[in-house]
C-alpha cells in the first residue's frame, strides 16, 4: 500500500519507536512508504500536506494542523490516520501551565477528522473520547532482536536511566531516594544515558553520550533501570518506553506508579512500582543487593515484552489500522 507518513519530528525518539522501526517492515511487506516533515516554514508544510493526494493512506503521527492546514489535508486526502503517544493537547511538565487552548482546540481537529485514531495506551485514548471518536490503543513497541541478553558488566553497583535531556526534571526528582541508598551503598553509581549530561550532587553520576549503535551495550551496563515520575496530566500519557527497553534487555526496573508504567511493570515480578522517597530507595537497594532476584526480574520483564510489545506483537495490529484507514 503507497502510504505517506506526516511527523512535526522525524529525528525524535518517538518518531523512532512509534514509525521509524516499523518502515523496514512495511517495506519488505511490499508497502511503498514515505515520510515528511511537517514542522518548517508554512510553504513547506503545505507542500508536504499537499502530497497527500497521491497515497492511499496518509499517517499523522502526533502532527497538530491549523485550521487551513487541516483544510489542505482534508482536500488531499480526506481519510487520514492520526497517531499519537504522548498527551500533546497540553503542554508538557516543564511548562508553566499544562493547559493550552490552541493545543486543544488542534487535538480535537485532528481527532475529529481522522479516518482512524490510534493513540498509546488507554489514558491517552480517554482524550480521544472526550472528542467524541474511539481510539485503538497500540503499545508502543521494541525490536527485541536488537537487544542480545548480555551478562552484567562487572562494574560498580549500577542504577541506569535512558533518556533526553528535556526529561532531566524528572531524574531530579529522584535524587534524594538515590542519596539515601547510597548512604547504604557508597558504590553505587547512576548511569545516564542521554544528549545532555546530569549532575547530581552526591550521587556519582556516569554519562554516557546516546547513540544507537551503542544502546544495548549501555542498557547491559546497569543493573536496574529507573523511570521516576510525577502524576500530572502530561506523565499520565507516557508509554513507558524506557521501561521497554530495560525489559527488553533482560534488566530490572523501578518506577513511579504513573501511566502506562502500571500495565507495563509486574510489581514484585519484572520490577517494583515506587511512589515515595522511602520505597524507592529500598527497592532500588533490595534488587542491587539480590543477584538472583535482578535475574529471575530481567527474565520475567523480557518475556512480557517479547509477548505484548515486541515488533512483532504490535506491526500486524498497526498493519490493520493503516489498512482500515484507506478503504
């Protein structure tokens, strides 16, 4: 099937699990996919929505028109779907204020005129239907395969958090549970990751420059993986994809109780859910402390991705919604 795929951030980690690792796929499949960038001048946003009319199926992956953007769509290609996996009719935690009208007077536009709505998990989905239209709820996924199941390193204790820099406000928000388990634990680490680097006071910190090439080799470095966050109307959307990683690389993880975390995490099984200061540093300290338990954990994660959010799992459900969208 000829599909055009329309992103506001083609170089963005959730253009890569949310598109980019699908396409390989669609390609071989038979599928003649293409992508553009919507996020330049109004001339080039409109040539790139103008390009619609010649694909049976146009996919808007978190895009957010104007009322003449989505107007030129409509007229190019009046069934489109329109994916998303974060809570983009607000603005996100470090903003000032999480409301935006013209965000949201945009969400439901693009929802309202969509062929087909697939948003990440069911939270998500709830904003969907408050827009009167149902949504598929489609995990994100992994490429399992790209994760081999390496050995821990044989390096100092290590807590390990992957991410982008904009997200630093919520690694900093645990840094008190990390100083008080390295109270107990002086040579414990924390591993970040990332395109910035993190300080964090009297927690040792190692940070490590992102690349995809070096990603698994990274994730096999820690010990147990860490997703701290708040519960606001912007966290609530998160599809954990951190946690998906960890998991998929047969680590641990300890996390806040926020968004999808909840489906995702077994407490007490693949990881443990942590609101308070108290709790995380004690999980974090049990499993650094238990060899065994970080094995029989990182087991249990990886076989819950392998069978709910592998490439695999997800692309005939993702296939199906394209599908769908172009009769």
């Amino acid at each position: 099937m000829k599909t055009l795929v329309l992103t506001s951030d083609p170089h963005g980690p959730s253009f890569r699990f949310r598109v980019g690792q699908y396409l390989p796929h669609l390609r071989r499949l038979g599928w003649c996919v293409d992508t553009a960038a919507v996020n330049g001048s109004l001339p080039q946003r409109l040539t790139a929505l103008a390009r619609g009319r010649h694909y049976e199926c146009v996919w808007l992956h978190r895009v957010l028109l104007t009322p003449v953007e989505h107007a030129l769509l409509r007229a190019a290609a009046p069934r489109y779907v329109f994916e998303f996996d974060d809570a983009v009719d607000r603005r996100d935690s470090n903003a000032p204020a999480f409301a935006s009208r013209q965000r949201r007077a945009r969400f439901a536009r693009m929802v309202r005129g969509a062929t087909r709505v697939v948003a990440g998990n069911a939270y998500l989905a709830g904003l969907a239907a408050e827009c009167g239209r149902e949504a598929a709820v489609l995990p994100t996924a992994v490429d399992v395969s790209a994760f081999p199941l390496l050995p821990a390193a044989d390096e100092p204790p290590t807590i390990g958090w992957i991410g982008t820099r904009s997200n630093f406000v919520y690694l900093r928000s645990v840094l008190p549970a990390l100083a008080r388990a390295a109270e107990r634990r002086p040579d414990l680490r924390l591993l970040v990751v990332s395109d910035g680097v993190f300080e964090a006071g009297a927690v040792p910190v190692c940070n490590k420059r992102w690349s995809l090439a070096e990603e698994a080799a990274d994730l096999a470095r820690m010990n147990v993986g860490i997703m701290p966050l708040p519960d606001d109307p912007w966290t609530r959307g998160k599809c954990g994809a951190k946690l998906l990683q960890y998991f998929a690389a047969a680590r641990p993880a300890v996390c806040s109780p926020v968004g999808a975390a909840r489906e995702i995490v077994e407490h007490g099984v693949s990881g443990y859910l942590a609101a308070t200061e108290k709790e995380w540093a004690e999980r974090l300290l049990e499993l650094l402390d238990d060899a065994s338990k970080r094995r029989r954990f990182g087991a249990a994660g990886r076989a819950r991705v392998e069978r709910d959010y592998s490439l695999e799992a997800v692309l005939p459900r993702l296939i199906a919604e394209l599908q769908a969208a172009s009769r």
